[in-house]
C-alpha cells in the first residue's frame, strides 16, 4: 500500500497510490494512514482518485482513519472513481464524510 503526503497549510493531503483497497490491505492501510497523519493538521483530505476498486474492510479501514484523527479534525475524500463512489453511497457513509469530485474542489472549500 502506497500513500503520498503534501501538506498545504492547515490541510494535509494523502494520496492513495494503489488501485484497490480491499481486505488484503486494509490493516497496512490502518497503519499507513496513522503514521502519516502524526501532523496536526485540522483537515486531511484523501485523494482517491486512482483508487477503482473498494470492498467492506477498505471502507472499514477509511472510517478507522477517520476515528483516530480523534475530535477536532476532519477527514474529507476526493476524487472517488463511479464504482467507488457508489460503495459510499450505498452504504450512507456519504453522510459521514464530505465527497468530492476532485482535490481541486477539496482544496477549494475552506474549513468552517
């Protein structure tokens, strides 16, 4: 599992560098995210963009990531791929994090 990291101001961005997230990389995932977001950046915002592929444990591992931001901090995705997309509609999770159609407009939006 591949992850890159940029931080522009009180954002930090992480781009998933694989095209699949799925049970076989969900807990190097887990681990991935939490060494990468040690920052105290307020908002981290996921670039899914060459991600094509998601299934239950991927998603699962996304909430974890979100969960040990701890409170205060938010978790925002990007770039979700029609198929991806769908799986977080499906399941609400929509509801529970910001989507959006590109890092570009991610980066746009200012935190509140």
């Amino acid at each position: 599992m591949g992850l890159t990291s940029k931080t522009t101001g009180a954002t930090q961005v992480i781009t998933v560098e694989s095209d699949r997230i799925d049970a076989a990389m969900a807990i190097q995932f887990k681990e991935d995210m939490r060494r990468e977001t040690e920052t105290e950046c307020d908002r981290v915002i996921l670039d899914l963009t060459g991600v094509e592929f998601i299934d239950s444990s991927g998603l699962g591992a996304i909430v974890a990531s979100m969960k040990q931001l701890g409170d205060g901090r938010r978790l925002d995705l990007s770039g979700l791929q029609p198929v991806v997309e769908k799986v977080f509609r499906l399941t609400r999770m929509d509801t529970v994090f910001k989507l959006f159609t590109t890092l570009d407009d991610a980066l746009a939006e200012t935190l509140d």
